[in-house]
C-alpha cells in the first residue's frame, strides 16, 4: 500500500482528483466505483474543477456507485442518486447511461445486486475504486462482523453508520434507512486498482487500524492491504496515528 501524506483535505481532495483525471486520460473508457460521503464533497468539487479545466473528459467513462440506502433512489432527498447528482453529475460530460448506482427502490433487491454486477463485468471489471472509510472501518457498506458478504448485497446499517449518514434526512436518525444496497468486499477488491481518501482527526485511529492491524473482517477496510495497487490519501490529521516509517506492505510518502 502506498500512503500519501499532504498538508490538509483540500490537498487530499486536489490529489484524489488528479488521480482519477490521469486515469481518464490513460483509460478514457474507465469504469470507475465512486463513494459518497462527506470526504468525497471536496473530492467532487476538486474533479469538477479538473473537469472544467479541460484535465477530466468523461465522455467515454462509465461510473459504478458503491451503494445506495435501501428505500430511496433517484429524485429522492437523502439519496446517494442526489448526491452523485449535485456534486458530479451535473457538472460534468458524464453520459446518463453510464451511471450506474443500485436502486434503493427496487421492488427485487436480488435483481438489482446483480444488475449492477452485469454491468461492472460489460464494463470489462472496474479500473479503478475510489473509497471512503467510515468511523467503524467499513468500506461502501461493508459492515465490521464475524462474516463479510463478497459480492454485492443488502446490507444492515450499524448505528453509527446510520447516524453517521443523518445529515442526509434532516439530522432525523428515524428517517434513516436501516439497510442499504452495497458493492461486495470481493467487487471492490477486484478493481485494478483501489484509491482510498481519509481526512480528519476523527479517521486517525480507524486508518492507523485498517492499515497497520489485522486483516480483519471486523475491520472491513483491513483487507485493502490484501489488494496488489493501493494508494492511501490522507490528511496530516487523519495520518497522524500513523508510524513515522515505511515498513513491509507500507510505503510512506510525506507531501505537506
Ligand atoms: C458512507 C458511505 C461510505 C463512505 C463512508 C465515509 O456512509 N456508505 O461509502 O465511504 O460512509 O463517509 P464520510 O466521508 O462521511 O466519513
């Protein structure tokens, strides 16, 4: 894995966003799995930039969502579909037909999850996941527990998931869904190549965790270390639980 360090989020957010614009520009038909969040708002704005500035063409990339909250789907306040559309896909030359992302609608949750894992396998596989980690250490909603499911699947939200995304539903944890529609362990990990953005002191302990610890299913994101192409971007605060050195498996680059 290789870590890279910088100053602060936007840094974060302008390196996250130069990475994904060179992978256009050396993939124009990249299949790319894309995250929500809070980290990921910077992240967008940043490729938005990029994009307008002529360093981001995505006429001839197809984009797959990590998940979707069970309940909602596109049109809906809360959703990851309004989401995805107010912070990229309205600013951007990304064609309707090559966005895909689970309905959290979807009458036939089983259709769904295998809708979407048809369409990553036309797009030839994902090139590229670019990830977000959440408190708990989950990745898309891949839950901590005894067992991960591999392929894609309806998830149930832990509690601090489900707070974590209340914001959404006008800080009403009530309205929260429950479940979600998530990407598998086993669909993320076979991306060629995985990016995942981290910042904030409140991420410090759970990075230092998924990076140094155990490979873990209690700790979904520990099993990155597994995958052959991992670039870790994190913010001093967010890397601040982390050794001073690299080490085995752990590359350590410093760009404050
Ligand atoms: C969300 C998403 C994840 C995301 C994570 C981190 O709820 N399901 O895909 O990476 O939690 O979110 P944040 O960036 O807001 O901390």
């Amino acid at each position: 894995m290789h870590v890279v360090i910088h100053l602060d989020a936007d840094c974060v957010a302008a390196a996250a966003a130069r990475l994904v614009g060179d992978a256009l520009r050396a993939t124009p038909d990249l299949a790319i799995a894309l995250p929500t969040g809070r980290t990921a708002i910077p992240f967008y704005r940043a490729l938005v930039r990029r994009h307008q500035a002529g360093r981001a063409d995505f006429a001839r990339a197809t984009t797959f969502n990590l998940d979707e909250l069970a309940g909602v789907g596109a049109g809906d306040a809360g959703s990851y579909a309004e989401f995805m559309r107010e912070h990229l896909f309205d600013h951007v030359n990304l064609k309707p037909s090559r966005r895909h992302l689970f309905d959290g609608r979807a009458r036939q949750p089983g259709h769904e999850l295998m809708r979407i894992e048809t369409e990553i396998a036309r797009a030839g596989g994902l090139d590229l996941a670019v990830l977000g980690i959440g408190g708990n250490g989950h990745i898309a909603f891949n839950e901590p527990g005894r067992a991960l499911v591999a392929r894609s699947h309806v998830a149930r939200l832990d509690a601090s998931s489900r707070r974590a995304n209340a914001h959404l539903f006008g800080r009403r944890l009530a309205r929260v869904p429950k479940r979600a529609l998530t990407m598998g362990v086993a669909t993320i990990l076979s991306a060629r190549r995985v990016v995942l953005v981290a910042t904030g002191a409140g991420k410090a302990r759970v990075v230092r965790r998924a990076l140094t610890g155990p490979v873990t299913t209690a700790l979904p994101a520990s099993l990155l270390q597994t995958h052959p192409d991992v670039v870790i971007l994190l913010d001093r605060a967010a890397a601040s639980g982390l050794p001073g050195a690299s080490g085995p498996g752990l590359t350590i680059t410093r760009r404050e």
